[in-house]
C-alpha cells in the first residue's frame, strides 16, 4: 500500500482513463470525500458512450441489446453505499440504492425453472455431489490462494464433478469454465458461502429496475456531470509515461490516438482502467453474425500491454487476454413484439418476468440460458414490447438443431436453436413470420478473461509500490480475496485508490465475511450433502 499519500492542492488535477463503475465511483469518491473539485476531474473514453461493461441501448425498431447482466446481492457493501449517494433516473428524491432495494422487495428472486433437459424441468433440490466432491469442495474453502497458483478447476475436481446439477448451475450463473481460475472459485466460495444453500433457486439474488446502463451509469453520470466532472468521449489514451528514478513511479503524460498529449503537473494524479472484458464486443444481426475481433483492435488491453512493458509492477496482461478461444463467449438480445414467448415462460416456469432468473438447457450443446428481467428492462420500452437475454459457454460447438457453431450463427438462428430446446417453434413462428421479433447477437472475445489462470503479480496492485501519482482500478487491478466480475469488485477498487492516494477519514468498506459465520457454513455443507 502507499506509504504516503499526496497533498494535493485546490488546482491538482485527477485524469481518469476509462468510463467504467470503477472510474465513476472514483469520480464520486474524489469529489466527495477527497474534496477535488469536480471540475479537476477529467475522464477520457474512447468508445461512444460510457460505462463499460454496465450497458444497454436500443429501440423498439432497431432492436434493444445488453451485452450482459450484473447480478448483485445485500452484502455488496461498497457497492450499495455508493450507489445511495446517486439520485435515481425517474425519481432524484430517490436514491439508486434505495429505488433498487424497493424494487427487489417486490420481485424476489425464486427460480422455479432453473434447470431444463429436453423442454422440462429438472429437480434441482439436490445439487447431486458425492461425498469425495463434497469434500474436494469443502477442502477448497481451506487452503492457501498462494497455494494454488495458476492451477485450473479442472486440477481439482474429478471429471464427474462436471456432470453434477451443482456445476452446471454454478457455471452458468457465474460464467466459470473448467479450465478457468481455481483461485477465483476458492474467492467466490468464500465470498458467496451464504449464498449456497439458495443457489439453485437464485435465492438472494438482486437486480436493478432496469438494466444498468439506464438504473446506474446514467443517474451516476448525471451525478458527475452537476458537480463539475468532465468527461472526454471519443478520446482514447495510447500511452503513459513515467519517470522511474529515485525507485519511484510517476506518471509524466499521456498521449492520445489524434496525436495529442497532456504533460501532468507535479500535483496531477492518474488512475487507469486496465483491461477490458467488453473490448473488442461485435454486435450482428437478425441475419448476419457478430464477428470474433481481438487485441488487435482493443485499445483497452493495448495500452495495459504497452505500459506493462515499462515495470513488473504494472501486471502481466498477457494470461488475461492472450487466450481468446478459452475467453469468448457469445450473447443475444431478443426484442418481441407481443408477450407470446413472456406468457409461455411465465406459465411454463410458473415465475412472473423479473423473479425467475437464469433458465439453463443442461443439453444445449452451447449450453445456452436466458434471463428474462422485469419488463420493462428500459426507460424507452413500450408495454407492448418485451426483451430477453441470453447467452452461451461454449461457442465453437455446433447446435443441437442449427448445423453451425454458435458463433457462425446470425440473431435468427440462436433464436431457432432456443426454440427447439424449449419446443416452442410452432408457437413462435407466426411472429418470426410477421416480422415481430428482432434478435442481436454479440461476440465477446475477453468477457471471461478475469477468471483465466494466473500467477501472483499478474494483477498488478491498486497502487505499485513506488507510485506517486499513479493508481489501477477496475477488475484486473488487484482486491485481495473480493470477486472479479462483479460490480462490487470494481467499486472496491475505487475505493481502494482514492482512500490509498489522497488523505481523507475514509477507510475502505470490510468485506462481509460469511465464510467464517457457523450459521451459513452448516447450510452450505447441508445444501451440497442433499
């Protein structure tokens, strides 16, 4: 951690590259705790809108799309203060926390569909672990993260452990794959223990009112934007530079792609985004697919690259982004118009829009599952037009009835492949016919690259031994035992570089630590005996 933290005068300006919750937060945090005037802050994006991986766009006619989802849950501590500091959209009496807390008192989450195979659905009262998966389980929970190192969860567990109802919920609510981290299973075991018991049922699962573009990113801008804090879109930096004499870190300037530079002054700070898991995105069509890029065009991991070159300290990008064909997966956004598919969900599932959740086709050869959030899931939707999401793990294999891979297939085809598995393509061809379903598919080269295998030092520090002036943030920048892929990990991050860089009477929020509470370690190992 920083051994000593700058004194920054009225005129100290703050650069912060990347627009994503980990940048806003930090805005936030400067401004209200570190007391830098908002109109010191300045944040550079280099795509059209801000907010990273909280997005959603779209219209009735075009379509609407999300990349993906944000689940959250009560104990997002950093998370849920923030958020109660920003006024909502609709109501700016209305805090974001407290519209969503109201929200979730009104749709629980409690899947009764979670799990189908062949169009029905699966008991899932039992997670059917053996007793030597339950032990290899528990005996996780206990070792040393130094411990394992870069090994792989298929290091662990014995082959059928992949074929057990508990993996294939656990891998499609958090996106893990076999060969993904062992170190970042261990961390979201401790951390989510209390959650084990509800799993197969969502049980203490959140959600904003409507996707976190317009429920978080919006209201937070508008937030920043009142107080003064500048935000540059289109403006992407290229390089850093540093000063590295004296055993220290200081970053001197930044250079941008049209050529320009800001040399920083002796009081100016840096806090940089590094990496990206929606670099790179690639949005199809109803009738073309989206097409796979990688770092090639990703300014994101570029700069990351580019500066990590310089120090050690600055991380190793490379396990994160070096691995596209282990890293991609492939989402779609479906737009009706009507509630045909809703109402057959509804009555099928016997969960109202917004309370069921994930839904996973165990025997969909991409292992494809759909969220069907509250309607509406934007500002803009009209009654009459209801939206769903949904994505798959394994995308370079082909469709149990579409003869391609899913990432060959157009918006189109996904949705014939969803239909198949839901026996449904009768009900819902009329309206294909009519030209009353759109579909977005979206190729994702890095959106799994956060649980890739790793050594210890590839995350580099929030702030490198030695910085003056310089901070990472976000979700490949190092919280020690907190969850990437969650939007609590990126506020932590804020947190973790304002409070470490500038002298304020704020501490970092402690982790809600369940992994050590008696009452949720016996219903998690009764849940995983059932």
């Amino acid at each position: 951690m920083h051994s000593k933290k700058n004194q920054h005068p009225q005129d100290a300006k703050v650069y912060l590259i990347g627009s994503g919750i980990s940048a806003l937060a930090s805005a936030v945090y400067l401004e209200k705790d570190a007391k830098v005037p908002g109109e010191n802050i300045h944040i550079f994006e280099k795509d059209k809108i801000p907010g990273g991986a909280c997005d959603g766009a779209g219209n009735k006619d075009q379509g609407f799309i999300i990349r993906g989802g944000r689940m959250h849950e009560m104990h997002y501590e950093c998370y849920w203060e923030l958020l109660s500091l920003i006024p909502s959209l609709d109501d700016p009496n209305v805090s974001v926390r407290d519209e969503s807390y109201e929200f979730n008192e009104r749709f629980v989450s409690n899947a009764q569909a979670r799990l189908l195979k062949e169009g029905k659905k699966l008991d899932v009262s039992s997670y059917g672990l053996s007793l030597s998966q339950q032990a290899a389980f528990l005996k996780l929970t206990f070792v040393s993260e130094r411990s394992l190192k870069n090994k792989r969860i298929q290091d662990w567990f014995e082959p059928s452990f992949f074929d057990t109802k508990f993996w294939l919920i656990w891998t499609s609510m958090f996106a893990f794959q076999k060969w993904s981290s062992l170190a970042e299973m261990r961390r979201y075991m401790k951390r989510f223990i209390h959650l084990v018991d509800g799993l197969h049922r969502l049980g203490g699962i959140m959600r904003t009112k409507y996707n976190q573009y317009d429920s978080v990113i919006k209201p937070m801008r508008r937030y920043l934007q009142e107080k003064g804090v500048k935000f540059s879109i289109e403006k992407e930096v290229v390089d850093i530079d540093f000063d590295f004499s004296q055993g220290k870190k200081t970053a001197t300037a930044l250079h941008f792609k049209d050529n320009s530079q800001i040399q920083l002054g002796k009081h100016d700070v840096v806090f940089f985004t590094n990496g990206s898991i929606t670099d790179s995105t690639d949005s199809g069509t109803w009738n073309t697919p989206a097409q796979l890029k990688g770092v090639a065009e990703s300014g994101s991991w570029k700069l990351w690259k580019k500066i990590a070159a310089k120090d050690l300290a600055f991380g190793n990008p490379a396990p994160f982004c070096d691995n596209i064909d282990l890293q991609k997966w492939y989402s779609f956004t479906a737009t009706i118009k009507g509630s045909t598919f809703h109402d057959y969900m509804e009555n099928f599932s016997g969960n109202v829009d917004g309370t069921g959740g994930l839904v996973t086709l165990t025997d969909s050869n991409w292992l494809m599952s759909i969220v069907i959030a509250r309607q509406p899931h934007f500002p803009n939707q009209p009654n009459d037009v209801k939206i769903f999401w949904g994505y798959g793990l394994y995308a370079d294999k082909k469709g149990n009835y579409i003869d391609k891979t899913m990432a060959e297939c157009s918006g189109a085809e996904m949705l014939q492949e969803l239909y198949y598995h839901l026996k449904i393509q009768e009900l819902m061809k009329p309206l294909s016919d009519a030209g009353k379903v759109n579909c977005i598919p979206v190729a994702m080269p890095f959106v799994d690259s956060v649980f890739m295998p790793r050594e210890f030092g590839d995350r580099p520090n929030i702030i490198p031994k030695g910085s003056t002036n310089f901070a990472f943030i976000g979700q490949f920048a190092e919280a020690p035992k907190d969850c990437v892929f969650t939007v609590e990990y990126s506020v932590r991050t804020a947190q973790m570089a304002v409070y470490g860089m500038f002298d304020t009477d704020k501490e970092v929020h402690p982790m809600y630590d369940s992994a050590h509470n008696p009452k949720y370690l016996i219903a998690a190992v009764m849940a995983i005996s059932r």
